[in-house]
C-alpha cells in the first residue's frame, strides 16, 4: 500500500509541475514614469506624383483609383507624409507654370490638407543644382520658392509644413554629389528666398536628409547644426538597413549616434526607411530578391524590394520602427506608398517597393493592385500613433527578438510587439504605472490571423479585453508577428 501512495503523490505532483505556467521567454516593462517623447510627429509614407508614362504613352489614373487610394489611406490614417517633385516639371520655357503637371498634385495635396495630414515637401535637387559645374541653379532655385509660395499662400496647402531641399546629399548618386559645402549653400539661400515670400515661419526646412549604413556620417549632424543652426527646424536621415542588423538589435545603436547630435528642443525624424539585405548574413536574402525581380516583367532588379509581397516585411518594418521610436526620433516615413510613382533602368521597368500598385489592372497586372501583407502592420502602427502621442519607456529582456513600443493620446493608450524570430514565444507585458487599459482591442498580424474586410480593411481578433498590466499580461507570441493592443478609436 505505501507503495502505491508513493506513486499515487508522485502523479499528482507531475501533474501540477506540468499544468502550472510555464516562465515567460520574454518580460516587457512600460515606464510611464519615463517620456521618451512628448509630441510625436507620426509615422507614414513617401507619395510622390506618378510617373504615369512608362513607355507607352502617358496613362491617366481613373476617378475610380482615385478614389480606391484615398479609401485605402483613410483605413491607414498617416500622420506624416514625404512628397517630392523636380521644379523643372512645372517650368514652360525656363519659366514657372504653377498649373503644368498640377493635375496629380492637387489631387495629392487636397487630400492631405482635408485629412490633416503633415507634408515633408520638397525638390529632389536635380533642378536647383547644375551637377556638371557642381553649382547652384539660382534661377530654378527661385523657381522653387515660388512654386511653394503659389501651394502655400495662393492654392492655401497649409499641409505643407516641412521643406526638403534637395534628397540625400552624401551620396554620390545625389544632384550634389557628396558636397557637404554646396549643400550648406544651396540650403542657405533657398532660406533667404523663403524669408523675401514670408514662408520661413509657415514652412520649416528639413536636413540634412542623408542616407546612412553606419554611424560614419554623423560629422553631417554637426556640420548641420553649426552652418545651419537658424535654418534647419527639422532634422532627419534615411536608412536601408540589412534585416540581420535591424533584427539583432543593433539598428538602434547605429540610428543613436545620430539623434545624439540634435540641439536640445529640436527634433528628427527617419525621412525614409526601407530594407536592403547588404550584409553576409542576409546574402540568401539579397539573391532571392534579385531572382524575384528578374522573374518580374515590370520590377527594377536594381531597385526593388520584392519581399514587400511577405508577411515577413511586415514584421521586420515594425522592428525597424519600434528601435526608432524608443531611441526618441519623432516620425517615421517608409518607402514606399506605390509602384506606379517611380521607374528604374527603363520607364517600365518599376521600383517595386510599394503596399500595391494602382495601375495594376490597367497596365501592370491586376493582382498588384491588390493590398500586400505589410500594409495591415504598417496601418496598423500609424492610425494608433496619432500625432501628438506621448511615447514611453519601455525594456525588454530575455530575447533581443522581441520589440516593443507603448504610445498615448488623450488618455488613450497603445501598445505594440513584434517577434521577428522563427519561433513562438511567451511575453509579459507589466506596467506598475497604469492599472488597467480597459474596452481594448486586439489585432494579431500573421498568415494565419488576419481578420480582413473588403478592399482594405482589418478587423481586430478580439475586442472588449481589459488588460491588467499592474499584475502583468501574458502573450502568446507566433513566429514573425505583431500584436497591437489599443483602446482608441
């Protein structure tokens, strides 16, 4: 008999060992003590105005896509918006013709002026700099103020708040060709003209915008702030990022050494963001996306980023985005909203970047016109960062594939994680701070989860969930997916 009660507790007790709850992988703690930033611009997309002729004469886009892109932006709801154009496409004869090509930017501008959008506008630089002679074209560089006086103070686009002169100047791919000198000049007196039409307190200038790997161009910050202290408002870079570095955290260490260098009280923002897969690590990465854009009859092999068709890009942009909240930039910008605005090495042949391309049906296939996965992770990470979000600490530990970020605005709260590994994983989410975050909702972007609608549309997993972080919040995380619980509207 002792012996059979011997086993008999000896059942019981595996029984209870293997029913209790296993240790999180992951613990995530919110510190509302602690503000990261208290006035978050927002995140959103680079719209430029179409290409529209690609090789086959000029194409128009119909009232019906029109109306398809607006629809689709109002589900995604960004804050932030970068649209560039070249001055010398509104010029008739070496003379401004606001009108000329007006048609697509109105359409652009209307849109984000009804929907208070923010607009990083600007000019690509290939107009305001003779890059034979490497000087500026001070005649189109006043053709480009007076094309932002007729949409400011004329057309009344009061959306147009930034000013981006000329598109990563450190390149030498760019109108400057890596002249840190002829940026500082051409900035200088495009600032001058701003002053003479009474812009300079409407619209604030953007730099230095240069497109960063590492942390070697930081010296731009300095060289920024000291030769432009009273001209540049803004600051913001561009990064394309190898996946390996963005996943292994060491995204943030690279982005830090550059936010480190803005005078207090001013601000940066990422003002494109995209993946490259650069590094070794991501080489199977790199040959898959070359192979994919050969086997495409309309994408760039140079230029495109065919993991846009992936859930996996979803994921990883997310990853990209919480490092860069929590390392205190103000906004995000991706690249990019559409294949149709911009061409490669001939003019049908396409930067495939984008969430879908909206001459699909009419010229490019229909499916991609369809909405590709990473729309839902970036809409999902836009709508619920509205801007003037308060933005908190957050520490993760236990697995450096687990980010996270948690945002509030009027009292309302978001918060959202993101595994980028191939594994499943259990997190806990605690916040001393805050006792219950009630009447939640919760979306779960995965292959397997999405709750679509329609065209566009994403519906949440769950909703009504009262989430009692004081006593901590367990979640159980699929591989590469993002979570995002919120109680705003």
């Amino acid at each position: 008999m002792n012996i059979f009660r011997v086993l008999f507790f000896s059942l019981i007790l595996s029984l209870q060992v293997s029913c209790a709850p296993r240790n999180p992988d992951v613990v995530i703690s919110f510190d509302l003590n602690t503000v990261i930033n208290d006035d978050y611009i927002g995140n959103g997309v680079q719209w430029d105005p179409y290409q529209l002729d690609y090789g086959m004469g000029r194409m128009e886009i119909s009232e019906s896509d029109w109306n398809k892109l607006y629809e689709r932006l109002d589900f995604m709801r960004p804050q932030f918006i970068r649209m560039m154009i070249n001055t010398s496409s509104f010029l008739d004869n070496g003379k401004l013709v606001p009108e000329k090509n007006m048609d697509v930017l109105e359409r652009m501008l209307g849109y984000c002026q009804t929907r208070g959008v923010k607009v990083m506008f600007g000019d690509w630089g290939w107009s305001v700099i003779n890059r034979g002679t490497t000087g500026i074209n001070k005649k189109n560089m006043l053709h480009a103020v007076e094309l932002l006086d007729y949409l400011v103070h004329k057309r009344e686009f009061t959306c147009i708040e930034f000013y981006n002169l000329i598109n990563e100047p450190n390149g030498d791919w760019s109108a400057t060709n890596t002249s840190h000198t002829l940026w500082i000049a051409a900035m200088k007196e495009f600032y001058g003209h701003l002053k003479e039409f009474g812009l300079h307190d409407k619209v604030k200038m953007v730099g230095p915008d240069i497109a960063i790997w590492d942390d070697r161009e930081a010296w731009w910050m300095d060289s920024t702030v000291n030769a432009l202290g009273e001209v540049v408002e803004l600051y913001d870079i561009h990064t394309y990022p190898s996946k390996i570095t963005v996943n292994s955290g060491e995204y943030s260490e690279i982005i830090r050494a550059y936010k480190e260098k803005i005078p207090e009280g001013k601000r940066i923002v990422m003002g494109e963001i995209g993946f490259k897969f650069v590094e070794e690590a991501d080489s199977l990465y790199h040959r898959e996306n070359i192979r994919r854009a050969k086997a495409a009859a309309y994408a760039s092999p140079e230029d495109s980023q065919m993991f846009v068709y992936d859930f996996m890009y979803g994921t990883d942009m997310a990853d990209a985005l919480f490092q860069t909240v929590n390392e205190g930039y103000s906004g995000c910008i991706v690249w990019m909203l559409d294949d149709a605005m911009h061409s490669n090495e001939s003019p049908d042949k396409l930067k495939v970047w984008g969430f879908w391309n909206i001459l699909g049906e009419e010229l490019f296939g229909a499916s991609e016109e369809e909405v590709r996965p990473w729309f839902y992770a970036w809409s999902l990470l836009t709508k619920y960062m509205p801007a003037g979000s308060v933005i908190y600490q957050t520490d993760v530990s236990g697995d450096t594939n687990i980010k996270a970020i948690m945002s509030e605005k009027d009292g309302k709260q978001m918060i959202a994680v993101v595994n980028v590994s191939d594994e499943a994983m259990t997190v806990k989410m605690e916040s001393p701070g805050i006792a219950e975050m009630a009447d939640c909702r919760k979306f779960v972007y995965h292959r397997t989860t999405l709750k679509r609608e329609g065209d566009h549309k994403l519906l949440p997993n769950e909703e009504g969930l009262q989430l009692n972080l004081h006593d901590g919040v367990v979640v159980e995380m699929l591989p590469e997916s993002l979570v995002v619980f919120t109680n705003m509207q």
